[in-house]
C-alpha cells in the first residue's frame, strides 16, 4: 500500500482484522460544551492520560489536563480497535489523494472518495462507533455535558511515509458547512487506530501570533486520542517514515437540524 501514487488506494489487505461490534451504542447527540478560550475544567479520566507534548503519564485516579491539548493513551479495547481497522480496510470504501480533493494535506494522505463513501456500511459503522466512543470520553473528562444537541463529523485519514512525497498538513482549523454556513467545531479530536514505526508525523498545536507563537508538538502512539478545543490552529509535519490511520471526529453546534453538509474536512 506503501507505493501507491494514482491517487486511489485500494483498503484491503491488512493482516488480522475482523469486524466492528459497536457496544457503545448510537452516538447520542447531547452535549454542552462548558469549555472556552483553549481551557477545560479538571475531571476524572477513565483512561490514562497524558498532558500537553506527550511527555507526562497520570494513572486513572488522576485529573485530565485541563487545557488544550491533550491525549488519552489506550483508548479502545484491542478487539474494538482491531475491527473497527477491518471496518475501515473494507473494499467497498474508495480512497483518492487528499491534494486531489482539495484539503490542506499533501503527499500519500489519502482520504475518501467522495462523499458517497460516508453512507456505506463501513463507514457508517465507523461514524456511529468513533463518534459515541469519543463522545463517552468528552463527558468522563467533562469537556462535554449534556444539555445541548451537536453534530459529529467523522471522516479518516490514511497516511504513507515516503521521504520523495510525505505527507503533511498545513497550518489550519476545522470547519464544515453546518445549517448553511461555515463554523468551526466545538471540539476537535483525533483518533490514531495505527501507527506503524512511524518517524515524523508529528501533530503540532499553535497558540499566539507571529510574535509570541508557541507550539505544542505531539507524537501520536497506536490507541492514542487527541483532543483540542475546535479552534485550535494545528498542523501536521513531513511523515518520512511508516504509516499510520487516523479517524477525526469534530463535534458541532446544533442550531437547527439541518445536519452538515458540504463538509471540508482536513
């Protein structure tokens, strides 16, 4: 898979997979962001976590970082992990260059398609999975509370090391067409299913203007959930070596049921 350069890639063929059993249930669609400006309140992870750059582990009984952002290692069963790859290596999916669909990365990343690709099976088993799973998580680190209707958007990202054409993303934040205009999300994650001997590729969080600019570097591991508040400035740097999946899932504000479309997921 490593090679391809037509601008599809084919996803089956990976070693040891079966399929997803989603026993999380459909995402319930109810949440109320209580954190602004970069920040969220402390609370208490079911997971291990670790705070801003990776470098610090906190067992379970600890408080998730309370700014953004910040990981969460282990975050699915290894069974659910597994079959949610098989879900996503299914052939019925299609995959093109994301620099031929106009996103922000560039080199071997490819995402889907089209936007046909969302409502097969598949990937409709993905969304429902990684959105409830993540929203789970959002409510245990009290990032989310319920109250409030959102929207999830769940796409994945598939990246092949190669120091001639690496992948990379440009500086940029999330956004999506929802209720007919543009928004950014209230938050932004980022789940990593796989990452494989991986050298480069790191997530890069920017904070401050040209003067005072500070950067938070990430080295995402295989289990490793991301998250940032929705406007966070992020970039992804030259993956060289390796390769690795990934499966973002931005979370909206629910003004209306008009649902998001015209989505342009980076």
């Amino acid at each position: 898979m490593r090679g391809m350069t037509d601008g599809t890639a084919g996803g089956a063929g990976w070693p040891g997979l079966g399929h997803v059993r989603s026993r999380r249930g459909m995402f319930a669609a109810q949440a109320l962001l209580v954190a602004r400006s970069g920040s969220f309140p402390d609370s208490t992870p079911s997971r291990t976590t670790r705070a801003k750059g990776g470098g610090v582990s906190f067992p379970d009984t600890r408080m998730c970082p309370s700014m953004s952002p910040f990981v969460i290692s282990n975050f699915l069963a290894s069974h659910d992990r597994t079959e949610l790859l098989a879900q996503l290596s299914s052939p019925e999916l299609q995959w093109k260059l994301a620099s031929q669909l106009g996103r922000s990365a560039t080199g071997l990343a490819y995402q889907l398609a089209d936007g046909e690709q969302h409502g097969r099976d598949p990937m409709v088993r993905v969304g429902r999975f990684v959105a409830s799973a993540v929203y789970d998580e959002l409510i245990r680190c009290a990032v989310l509370a319920a109250g409030a209707a959102v929207l999830p958007q769940v796409f994945p990202v598939l990246m092949y090391g190669d120091p001639r054409q690496p992948p990379a993303q440009e500086t940029h934040v999330d956004s999506a067409i929802v209720s007919g205009e543009r928004r950014h999300p209230l938050i932004t994650t980022v789940y990593y299913p796989l990452v494989h001997e991986a050298e480069g590729g790191l997530l890069v969080a920017l904070d401050g203007d040209e003067e005072r600019l500070s950067e938070i570097a990430l080295s995402p591991a295989t289990n490793d959930l991301i998250v940032m508040t929705g406007t966070q400035r992020h970039r992804v740097t030259p993956l060289v070596r390796g390769y690795r999946v990934s499966v973002i899932a931005n979370f909206y504000s629910e003004e209306s049921d008009a649902g998001i479309g015209g989505s342009d997921p980076s």
